[in-house]
C-alpha cells in the first residue's frame, strides 16, 4: 500500500488536495472540500507567508505551508512539487 502523495494530512485544510495547475505547470493551488462545496486556494506569495520543509524521504517529502490568515497546514508532496514550491518561494 502506497503512501498518499499531494495531500494535506494535517492543520486547517485536512483532507485537501494540493495540485498543480496552468500551461507550465508553474501553479500550484490547494482544493478543499467542505459543507459550502469545493474551494482553490492559491498557493503563492500572496496567500503563504512562508513553508518549512519537515522530512524528505525518496519519493515524498513533508512540508508545512504557514498561511497569511494565520491557518497552516501539513502536506505530503512529491519531489516535483517540493521544487516548484522552492521554486515560487525563492
């Protein structure tokens, strides 16, 4: 059994989705799901403050995302998203 890999396993937005979006695949946004239907939550400098990266294993790494509203959440990401992150925080 594989270990989920995109997810958010923990924090304000547990059990959302992290995805990566747009013609080069430069986007990332988180997807929720809740009572009030489904909801995308960019993930760049205007809505994170800043992330940590927490363990890198070989194919997963977990990170935590600090909001600007004050929520955080734990995610599982693959390395691929683990550099576009850097990538937009650099």
């Amino acid at each position: 059994m594989g270990v989920a890999c995109n997810n958010v396993i923990g924090g304000d937005y547990k059990n959302g989705d992290i995805k990566v979006k747009g013609l080069r695949a430069d986007k990332i946004i988180l997807v929720t799901h809740g009572l009030l239907g489904k909801k995308e939550i960019p993930i760049d400098k205007s809505t994170v403050s800043k992330f940590q990266i927490n363990t890198q294993q070989y194919q997963q790494n977990n990170v935590t995302i600090y909001f600007k509203d004050g929520k955080k959440s734990i995610c599982s990401v693959t390395n691929d998203t683990l550099n576009k992150l850097q990538a937009i925080f650099s």
